[in-house]
C-alpha cells in the first residue's frame, strides 16, 4: 500500500537533515508505527507521506502512485489527524464533522456515529471552545474518518491522554484495522506501539535503523530466563531460572505440586529497553 524508498528532506534553511535516507513498507491491513523521542523525524515523515512537504528526494509510492503524481482524488482515500488538533472552535462537534464531510465526494458517515465511537455523542452540539485536551483529540482522530479513507496517519493519537481516553483511541484504531484499514501511525510511546502496532520502525535523528515486529523484537532482545514466583504463605519468593528447561527444575516441580506457584513470567526486553540497546537514546 506504500512503498518509501531512501526517502530524505531537510527543511528549507535548516542546516540539519529532518529524515535521513528511510526505506520501508506498510501492506494493506497493516498498522505500522514509527516509534521514538521528540524531534526524531517521525511528525516530517507523516508530512511527507501525506503531500504536506514537497522537494524530497527518493520516493513515496502510496497506491502504486509516486506522491507528487497524485491528483486530488488522493486526498479522498487517505485521513490526517494532526498532533495538534486543528478544529473550528467557534463549531459545535457536530457541525466541525458536517463541515469536513462537506469537503469530500465521498462522504460516508453522519457525525453522529462517529462521535459515538469516541463517547462525544452526549457532546455533539455543544462548541469545541469548550471541550477539554482529551475531549478536542478525540474528535480530532474521527475528524479523520468522514470519508471512510482507505489509508489512515495518525501523529501521536493518544498523546496527553488520561488513560480512560487512550483507550477509547486505541480500540478505535483496532476497530479500523478489523475493517481492513491501512494505518501509520507515529507515538513515543512504546506501550502504545507494543499494542497496536503488527510492525514499529525505531526513528532517530531522522534516520530508521530498525524495523520489526514488536513481539518478535521483544523476544529477540529479552533475556532468556523466567522469573516465577511462590507462595510463602505471607509473602511471595521471587527466583529467576532459565527459560529453556524450567519445567524441568526440580524446585519448580515441587512448588508445583504444591499448588505456590503463583505467577510465571517471562523476562523480555521492553521496546523502550530495546531502542536504547540500539540507538543509544531514551525515548
Ligand atoms: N517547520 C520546521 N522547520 C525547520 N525544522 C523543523 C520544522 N519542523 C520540524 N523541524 C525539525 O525537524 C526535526 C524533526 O522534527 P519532527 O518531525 O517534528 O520530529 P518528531 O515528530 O519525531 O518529534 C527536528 O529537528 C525539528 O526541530
Ligand atoms: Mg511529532
């Protein structure tokens, strides 16, 4: 579904280069997530992907069509949220929805059932000046989905959200994904590309050393042991063993039979673990 081949941009009268040679793929179906600190490239990228930068050099095949080839019928199979909210405040949530959905051939939903999705129904007419942090990123992300796009980018969707909120934005975005969707999205937070996204590309200093699928990053870099815990009747002994074999362990085997092992968990590295082993850097 897209193609990015040795992409790179600078911005004009910057010294420094914003996205430094990044190749990869996203298939149809996929929710891809660039993953990494503050001023890595990542809200560039999405720019670029998206027609908003101009004068890149390498290529950016979105719909087997080179970016700066495409026509407006473009902009009707791919939806934007932005990192900020760009929303009329003076508008009711509502009317913010109507308004966007007037701008496409292809408008496919009433505002009403998208504001469901992210629990704004009972807020529909009232004026965005109003709303919350949490309440304006909300309807921000379905502002995306009027047209039914095919192909969806999402610059930090569930960034500054309490926790209640991040997950209204999440099962969202899985809910697009059993639809079929195809979804890029750019976070800084591992927990949230650790759950939603099926490949994360590590970005710093504009560049993309690193691209895998979470689960398997997480077990390539873990350590291979386990750590179990007992019941000791008032307190629980912690022992970390071997992976390979720990059925085996004789002491594993008798708290067993004894019905203390209380909890079993593996010991892999966190993506956060992982992109400082490899970058150097903290997210
Ligand atoms: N409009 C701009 N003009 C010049 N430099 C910019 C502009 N926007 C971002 N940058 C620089 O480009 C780099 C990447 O920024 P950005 O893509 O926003 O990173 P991220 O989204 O990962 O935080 C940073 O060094 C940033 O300072
Ligand atoms: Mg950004």
């Amino acid at each position: 579904m897209i193609k990015i081949n040795n992409l790179n941009y600078t911005y004009p009268r910057s010294k420094k280069h914003a996205v430094v040679d990044i190749s990869f793929e996203i298939k149809k179906g996929e929710i891809f997530g660039f993953l990494g600190p503050s001023g890595a490239g990542k809200t560039t990228t999405q720019r670029l992907l998206i027609g908003l930068l101009r004068n890149y050099t390498g290529s950016i095949e979105i719909f087997d069509t080179e970016r700066s080839k495409q026509k407006s019928q473009f902009f009707e199979r791919i939806g934007v949220a932005f990192d900020f909210p760009n929303l009329y405040l003076k508008l009711t949530a509502k009317e913010n929805l109507d308004l966007i959905g007037s701008y496409y051939k292809n408008k496919r939903y009433e505002a009403e059932e998208l504001l469901d999705i992210v629990n704004l129904l009972p807020e529909a007419n009232k004026k965005v000046d109003g709303f919350s942090k949490g309440m304006k990123m909300r309807l921000n992300f379905v502002r995306a989905l009027m047209h039914d796009p095919e192909v969806l980018f999402f610059d930090e969707p569930s960034s500054g959200l309490d926790p209640v909120n991040a997950k209204i934005i999440k099962d969202a975005i899985l809910r697009l994904k059993s639809e079929g969707k195809t979804i890029f999205l750019t976070t800084h937070n591992m927990h949230v590309a650790t759950e939603l996204c099926d490949r994360v590309g590590f970005m710093i200093n504009g560049q993309l050393p690193v691209i895998g699928n979470p689960i398997d990053l997480m077990v390539a870099h873990g350590e291979d042991r386990i750590e179990i815990g007992y019941d000791m009747g008032d307190t629980l002994e912690t022992k970390i063993i071997p992976f390979k074999g720990f059925n085996e362990d004789p002491y594993f085997r008798e708290m067993m039979m004894a019905d203390k092992v209380k909890r079993i968990h593996s010991m892999e590295a966190t993506l956060e673990d992982i992109f400082i082993k490899l970058t150097g850097n903290r997210l």
